[in-house]
C-alpha cells in the first residue's frame, strides 16, 4: 500500500504575528542609533543594554522562584531525589520470626515496571544519515528486545524537517525514513507498546500534526494508557502531553502552546488517575518552562510521580542530566538527545518510587538499583534488602553482589522474573555504611555471562555509558525560567544589535 500524499503546507505569509514587527522596529532603532553615536556613546550603549539584559534575566529568575508551594495531590506517591538516595532507607523495630518472614517476602517479592524513554530523534534523509539510521534501527530492533520495557516513550523531534541552511519544512522521505525503521517493525514485533509523540521538528507549518498523524505508530496524540504495576502494586497512567502550536508556524514553534479545552482534559486525566489510586507518569516533548498556557502547567501535573521531556539537548549541552523538582512537588526530568549523544532512558517505579538510569547507546550491561531497605532483625544485626534490575545483550548465568572489598564476599542474587534481580545482605552495625549514599556508592555488581564473560559495576559510581541523575546547580535553573516569558530579555538583545 503506498503511502498517504504529503499535505498541503500552510502558508506562513497570511500568519504574520505582530511581535515580529515589533521585533524589526527595535532592530531598526537600534541599529540607527548605534550609527549616530560616538565611539565612547557606543560603549556606554552597549553597557547600559547589558545591565538591561541582565536586570531582565535577574527578575526572571526570580519570578520563576516565585511560583507558590502546593502540595501534591498524591503524597503517598514518593519521587527518589537523584541517584544517591534511590528508595527508602529506614530502620524497623525488632520483628517476630513470622513478621520478619513476611516482611522479606514483600520486599524481594514485590512487583515492579520498567519503561524506556528516548527524545529528540531527528532522523534525516542523506548518505552521511544512514549510519544514524541504522543506529536507531539497531536501537529498536535488538536493544528494546533485551530491556523489554511496558512502554516506550518517544517524547518528540522524530524528525529533522531541514532542508537547505536553515529552511525548515516537514520532508516525506524523513517520515518514511522514521516508518520503516519504526512503526514497521514495531507493529511487526508487537513485543512493547509504542507511545510518540510530535515535536516542534514534526510540526513546521503543519496543520494538525498531518505527517504525524500519517506515519507515527500513535497517531491518537492525547489517549492515555494504562499499564499494569505488578503484583499488588497500583496501576500506571500514562499521561501525554501535546503542547504543540496549531498549526505550527516555523520559528515560533519553539514554545509550546495549552488550549484551555486541552488543560481542562488534563485536569480530568489527573482526577480520574488520583480517583483510581493510580501512580501518574506524564510525558511531552517540552519542558514545562517553555509551553504558554492561561494557567500554570505544573500546577495541572502536580499529581504526576514525575514528567518526562526532551527539547533542550540537555540544556544545549551545558549539562549532561537536567531534573528539578518544581516547587508545587512534581519532579521535572529531561532527557539529552539521541540524534547526537545517542542516550535513552530505563526509568522504573519500584513501590511507588522513581528511579532512573540514563545510558549512552550501546553500552551492556546495565544495572538499575530500584529499591534498597534496611531493617534490624537484631541488636547485632541489619539486614538490607537489595532490588536491582540487570540488562545485557548475553544470557545471564548469575548476578552477585558486595559492600566493597573489606565487607565480606559475595552475595548470590536470587532471580525473580524479567529483569529484577533481589539480594538480602546481613552486616554488622559497626561495619554498615552509615548512609544510603554511602552504601550505594560502596555496591558493587557482578554479572556472570553463560559464555563465561565477566562484568564488574560499581552501581553508585560514575561508570563508561551511564549518567547517574545527580543533581546540579544549572539543571533547576534551566527548566525553571520561563522561555516564555523572554519579552523584556529579547528587547534588550535586540538593542545589542548594531
């Protein structure tokens, strides 16, 4: 069957929004002023625009701080803040052998589900494309097959939509490009639910989502999906987010746009969610700071355990993971891009709690620490219940694991079902690391290959392919200024140029 004609592209020039007039008028001004001035007028000139720049940036930092605390609507639903505090770490009371039985159980026993997240695609036709191309090929076809996530969430620019220089247009060899390498071998494999999503690169001049819509796995964009969370675990919501401009115009579909009807169905989504006692995941391509709404966009997601997006190429390569926490609770990750920097996302909910891993493609194997529990069975005792998750690309014999060299040998896990992977370690009180952080950073993890090949990882350790999502100081200040809210910022820039 052969592909949908390409639609008819909307014609920009009857779309003229003021601000761009505007934007000429100080263009032109300032340019005229510059010529008219002396030497050291100049100066002073560019001095005072530069002390207007940055006043402006500095009020903008501050009103993005401003935004009022709310608290969560599901406070049961806990988000683990960055890699060193991954799940809860506690003490329980002295147990009966009955209760410490099934305290155990419920510990190594319980379910848990796994989703992969990838952004910023930009697959492009061209020779010098094709090994891109066979990359993602390789990604989709072997990589997914070992992982096995409950979904995968593709949040944005699966195409790059460029033609010569800087013209920007959607192409329907790229969309044909993205078919054959996605939706044909994912509706052909059927072994994972494919969520995408357009971006900004899918939508230039586009009038709703036409290419998309024509050649995406998911052309329904605002459906949500419901996703088992294991044995006597809550449901997950899977919650997307469209806050692509319609029709989008190109050069302006940087920000992202939110219809009051498209908030209000986002409200009831939440609602429904909360009212089910299900754990919330919502997904976009933009981050939050950069989507122009009638109201405040987190305050609707404030239920969500977390929201996934991409867009900003780790913040234009400033930083390699971006995350914050928003001040009406809800935790705001990006994900870096693949088309450059060849990384996706193994993001797990483990009781309740959200983890996640970052990785560079291809890099075997992976070990994802989901849960890790401290309970005293005794005064000369306590015992830590370890819950892992172990990809690779070779059957896996066995899964081992210790408290650094000086702590004992080595532990055998036990094999639950998938990929998890549990161990209980009995230590001493004396020698225990006394933190979370620092037990985490002292785990090593030791994977035996039927083939005989051994890997070591230090799971609380940088590692060759891993981005443990630590925290920074960029990363919250990037996805906390609002982008659209740069009126004064791009006034002042304009006046910077001769």
């Amino acid at each position: 069957m052969s592909p949908p004609p390409p639609p008819p592209l909307l014609n920009t020039q009857q779309h003229s929004p003021s601000s761009n007039t505007r934007h000429k008028r100080w263009q032109i001004g300032g340019g005229m002023l510059m010529r008219g001035l002396t030497g050291r007028g100049r100066r002073a000139y560019l001095i005072v625009a530069t002390l207007l720049f940055l006043l402006s940036m500095s009020l903008l930092i501050l009103k993005s701080w401003a935004t009022p605390r709310l608290p969560p609507i599901l406070p049961d639903v806990g988000f683990t803040r960055g890699f060193s505090q991954h799940a809860a770490y506690h003490s329980r009371p002295l147990f009966s052998q009955k209760e410490w039985d099934n305290l155990i159980q419920e510990e190594t026993q319980r379910g848990l589900v796994w989703f992969v997240q990838v952004s910023d695609v930009h697959l492009q036709r061209g020779a010098d494309a094709k090994k891109e191309i066979n990359h993602f090929q390789q990604f989709v076809d072997d990589t997914l097959s070992y992982v096995q996530p409950a979904a995968v969430l593709v949040t944005g620019d699966l195409t790059n939509s460029k033609t010569f220089g800087l013209k920007l247009s959607e192409l329907p060899q790229e969309w044909l490009i993205y078919q054959r390498t996605v939706r044909d071998r994912v509706t052909r494999a059927n072994y994972t639910l494919w969520l995408d999503l357009p971006g900004n690169h899918d939508n230039f001049d586009e009038v709703q989502h036409a290419h998309f819509r024509a050649y995406a796995v998911q052309p329904d964009i605002g459906a949500t999906r419901v996703v088992s969370g294991g044995i006597g675990r809550p449901n997950i919501t899977l919650l997307p987010l469209d806050a692509s401009l319609k029709p989008g115009i190109r050069a302006f579909n940087f920000l992202g746009h939110l219809t009051l009807q498209h908030r209000q169905q986002l409200e009831k989504a939440v609602k429904h969610a909360a009212e089910s006692g299900d754990v919330l995941l919502s997904y976009g391509h933009y981050p939050t700071n950069s989507i122009v709404s009638g109201g405040e966009e987190r305050e609707v997601l404030a239920g969500s355990a977390a929201y996934l997006c991409g867009h900003l190429h780790a913040g234009l390569g400033l930083v390699n993971t971006m995350w914050t926490t928003h001040p009406s609770g809800m935790a705001e990750i990006e994900l870096a891009d693949w088309a450059h920097r060849h990384r996706y996302r193994i993001l797990a909910i483990d009781g309740g709690k959200v983890v996640w891993l970052d990785v560079a493609h291809p890099t075997w194997p992976i070990v994802l620490l989901t849960a890790l529990s401290r309970h005293q069975r005794t005064s000369t005792s306590l015992t830590f219940v370890i819950r892992l998750l172990v990809f690779s690309n070779e059957p896996i014999s066995s899964v081992s694991l210790r408290v650094d060299d000086e702590l004992g040998h080595w532990t055998d896990c036990q094999y639950n079902s998938g990929s998890l992977y549990t161990a209980t370690l009995f230590l001493a009180p004396s020698t225990a690391p006394p933190t979370q952080a620092d037990f985490i950073k002292a785990l090593q993890v030791l994977v035996l290959h039927t083939s005989g090949s051994k890997s070591l990882l230090r799971v609380g350790m940088p590692g060759v392919g891993f981005e443990h999502p630590r925290p920074t100081l960029i990363a919250p200040l990037l996805l906390s200024i609002k982008l659209h809210s740069l009126e004064g910022v791009d006034t002042c820039c304009s006046l910077l140029q001769p």
